[in-house]
C-alpha cells in the first residue's frame, strides 16, 4: 500500500518497496523454496508495506549450505585481511551514500523519526563497519612459554586466532541496520561466513543492505539473508547441524530457548538479551540535564531499547521534583508518524507489541501504581501509546520486575548508597545503569557495587563501537564491541612445537 504520505520518504526508498523482497542465498535472491510469503507492515497506518519471501527449512539448510561452502571456498577463507578490510569499508561507503534510501525505509519499517533514522541507525552503521573493518588486520595469537615441559627439551609455544567457521545471527526489530551491522561486521572482519535473520517486524533495511553487500564484492554466499518468523525460520537456523555459532539479540525468553537448543551440539553461542536498566539521580546531580537525560533514557525509540532507563531512582530529597520534571517532557513530545514532520515520538513496533505494552500498563495500574501521566493507546489507527510514568509501585509489581520494551518508566525514591545499591540489583536483568551525580565519590563507590555491564555516569544509552557491550546476569552471555567482538567470533587454537 503506497500512500501520498509516504513521499517524505524518498524516491529510492519507495522504489525499494514496491516489488516483493526476496532471500539472499548464494549471491541470490531467491523466493522460498515453497513461495511462501508474508506481510511487511507500517505500524504508522497498520497498513502493508511490501510482501517478504518467508524462509522455511529447504531455504535454511540451502543458506546455511551455501555458507559453508563460501567458508571453505580459499577465496574467502585465503583472501588477505587487508583485503576483508577494504570490502568492510567499501560497505560503509555504500551504506553512506545510500543514507536517504535506508533512513527511509527504516523510518517507515520500525517507526522512528526519520532524522533519528538517519543519524542513529544509519550513520551509526556507517561508523560501525568503518571502525570493525580496522579489526580484520588486527586478529592476533600470543606466544607463551611452556611451564613445565620435560627436561632437555626445547619447545615453541603460541596460540593462533582463528574464524569459527559459518555463524546464525538473529537480530531483533528496534534497530534493525545497526544490528545486522554489530552482527555481520566483526564476523566477516575475522572471515567467518554468515546467516542473518533479520525480525519478521523489520527486514527492509537488512535486504537492502544484503543488496550493497554483493555491491561491494563480498563473495557469493558470505552473507546469506533469510526473512521470516523467530519460530520457524529462527528455530530451524538454530537447530541446523552446519551452524558453527549463533548471535542472537532479542528477549531473554527466546535467548534462553536458543541458549539449549545450541547446548545439544555445542554450538558457539552469544547472547545480548533484556534489561530493566535503572537511572540514579542524587541530589547533588545537575537536576535539569539529569532530568532530561532520564526522559531520554526511556523514551528514546518509544522505549524499545534493550538499554532503556525504566527504573528512576531519584534520591528522597528531590523525588518529587524529577518526576514533574521527566512527566512534563513526556506530556510535550509529538506523536506521530516516523516519517511525519515534528514527530518526536512514534508508534511501537507492532500490534502486538503495543498489546504487550498496554497490558504492562493495566497490570501496574491493577498491582496499586499510580500514573503520573500517559497510561493509554494514543489515537486509533497506528500502534502509538503514550508516554508513560508510574510512581507508588511496590518492590514485585509486574512493571518494577518484568521488561516492557515501550515508553513507561516507573519511578521509586531512595535514601543512601547502600539503599540504592540494593534496589539497583533487584533485578534478574543486568545489562546497563546510569548515575547522575557530581559527587565522585558517590559514584565510584556505586559503580563497583551495580550489577551490571555498562554503567554511564551522566549519560545513558551511549554505546560506542569501541567499547564492550553486553550483560551481567539474565541480560546475556559475552560481549560485543571493541576487541571483544573478534573474540566472539574467533576460536583460539595452541600450538606446541618441539623444536
Ligand atoms: P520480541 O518478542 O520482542 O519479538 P524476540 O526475542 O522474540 O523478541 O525476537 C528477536 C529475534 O529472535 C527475532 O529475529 C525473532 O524472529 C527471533 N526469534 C524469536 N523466537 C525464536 C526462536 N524460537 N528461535 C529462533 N529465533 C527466534
Ligand atoms: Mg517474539
């Protein structure tokens, strides 16, 4: 369905969805084995953007096949890191002049604010790949020596890294490019080969980006693309025997699904999972940034962000003023259309989600919190929902506890460090925490105590791609980013030489 609204988004993004999209196996894009397709939907209008090819069994054992292949094939496996840099920079570049089109469709596809589309997700990926492709020249073993030997024998000891071989990657519908990015570029960086699945929800930008892939001249069957549900497409890359690890980003249900599923052959495996991220304001902090920035933390991209800030802890003394505060900006951002002009807000993901979100929001309202503002589908058509703030919820309400992955936030007060530490790991989640203070040692004695694999100082949500990201606890397993991310995708193997 091809509206007039949707020339804000560009011509090449509108030529881009008005042909049915296929799977990228082999070099090839390819309809399902049995031409099965199902819907692309704009959840600004709930209409259907485009029909997406839906991969099923014969289409995962042919991808998977035809990675392996690529894997073994020496042009790959042989071709200088010099030169896997330069098809990785090539892709930036791609991806760079080809911003219009990707913020268009990613605006379109998951609902953001196309100047957010643009600047996030699409430059950000840009700037991703550039700083990955650096790393293909830089994968390195170590040389040791042996610790106990046997007398009168000289030995050579060292350690090579080493591709693991042909990797799953499922990604999740909040930032689609950028995680087919985080994914796919530190893989082939180190020359593995790869599966990507993008969400059901959002698949446009990740087959566009399957297109400047073979633009770039990555060999046929790198990168091999397939479109379709977690349960069946996802479930059966999964269970493939030629899988040699999979990556997933998503919820920590399915994470742990996977998580078993790979044990039963041991498949490599990393997972980047949920968080019920808390924002600590102290009273000392710098209230008028604290408070936009603990807006920011939940409501940027509607709040579906594995890292969002949904528990604010502001401290006794200036509770009532930060939530006023964070309630004020949330009744003046503009909902609307991700491609709609002077929209700050869009609508979340999907019908489903919403349902998911909306049901959080009557279960915090029926557990005794008290809604500050929001607390309500916005408008009819469109799967918008307003921002939202609870105060007065218990230590177990369902939304103190549980990820919503929308724009609600619930706000608790606290009274001294070791009351804020305790509250702040009582969560199964542990991915991210931010701290907003100006005293250092408030903040050094907090940041050794929170559970958690980011902590931001004065900041939140700011991810670099230098700098490891992942979880403590439920919120995953490894870490991506930075030097880590090679290892995630490299084997170590030793070498002992008698010489
Ligand atoms: P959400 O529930 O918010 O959609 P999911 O964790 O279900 O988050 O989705 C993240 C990714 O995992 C998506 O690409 C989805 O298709 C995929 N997925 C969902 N269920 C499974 C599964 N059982 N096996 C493999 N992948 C799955
Ligand atoms: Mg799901």
């Amino acid at each position: 369905m091809q509206t007039a609204q949707y020339s804000a988004l560009g011509e090449a993004a509108r030529r881009f969805i008005a042909e049915k999209r296929r799977l990228l196996i082999d070099g090839q894009w390819v309809d399902a084995a049995d031409g099965k397709t199902f819907a692309a939907i704009d959840p600004a209008t709930e209409g259907e953007i485009c029909q997406l090819a839906e991969a099923g069994p014969d289409d995962v054992d042919r991808a998977v096949k035809a990675a392996r292949r690529a894997f073994e094939d020496s042009k790959w496996s042989r071709m200088r890191p010099a030169d896997r840099e330069r098809l990785l920079l090539k892709l930036a570049d791609l991806v760079e002049a080809n911003t219009d089109q990707l913020a268009g469709l990613e605006s379109l596809d998951v609902g953001k604010p196309l100047f957010l589309a643009r600047i996030i997700d699409v430059h950000g990926t840009v700037e991703f790949l550039r700083y990955m492709a650096g790393w293909a020249t830089k994968v390195e073993g170590r040389t040791l020596d042996v610790s106990i030997g046997i007398p009168n024998a000289e030995f050579q000891a060292y350690t090579l890294r080493q591709p693991i071989g042909v990797v799953a990657q499922i990604i999740p519908w909040n930032f689609p490019l950028a995680m087919a990015a985080w994914k796919l570029a530190p893989a082939l960086a180190v020359g593995c080969t790869a599966v990507l699945k993008p969400a059901e929800q959002t698949c446009l930008t990740a087959l566009r980006l399957g297109e400047l892939i073979q633009e770039a001249g990555f060999p046929a069957g790198v990168v091999n693309i397939l479109t379709g549900p977690g349960e069946t497409t996802g479930a059966a890359l999964v269970a493939h025997p030629g899988i040699d690890k999979i990556a997933f980003t998503g919820s920590t249900g399915v994470g742990k699904l996977i998580g078993k599923s790979a044990m039963d052959s041991l498949k490599r495996v990393s997972l980047e999972l949920g968080g019920k991220s808390p924002v600590i304001i102290a009273a000392d902090a710098d209230l008028d940034q604290a408070i936009q920035g603990a807006a920011d933390a939940i409501f940027f991209n509607q709040g579906q962000v594995c890292t969002a800030g949904s528990r604010l802890y502001a401290e006794q003394s200036v509770f009532d003023r930060v939530v006023a505060g964070v309630a004020d900006i949330a009744k003046s951002l503009k909902l609307g259309a991700g491609y709609a002009p002077d929209t700050q807000l869009g609508p979340l993901v999907s019908g489903e989600q919403m349902e998911r979100v909306l049901h959080y929001i009557d279960t915090g309202r029926r557990e005794g919190g008290e809604v500050v503002t929001g607390g309500a589908r916005h408008g009819g058509q469109g799967y918008f929902v307003q921002p939202t703030v609870f105060t007065n919820c218990g230590p177990n309400a369902t939304v103190l506890r549980e990820e919503i992955f929308g724009p609600v936030l619930v706000a608790s007060p606290y009274r001294s460090v070791d009351d804020i530490a305790a509250l702040a790991n009582d969560t199964s989640y542990g991915l991210a925490a931010s701290i907003w203070s100006n005293n250092l040692s408030f903040v050094h004695r907090l940041t050794k105590r929170i559970k958690a694999g980011t902590v931001w100082v004065n900041c939140h949500n700011f991810v670099d791609p230098n700098l490891p990201f992942g979880g403590f606890k439920q919120s995953g397993l490894g870490r991506e980013n930075g030097r880590d991310a090679i290892d995630l995708y490299t084997e170590t193997k030793t070498v002992l030489m008698k010489i």
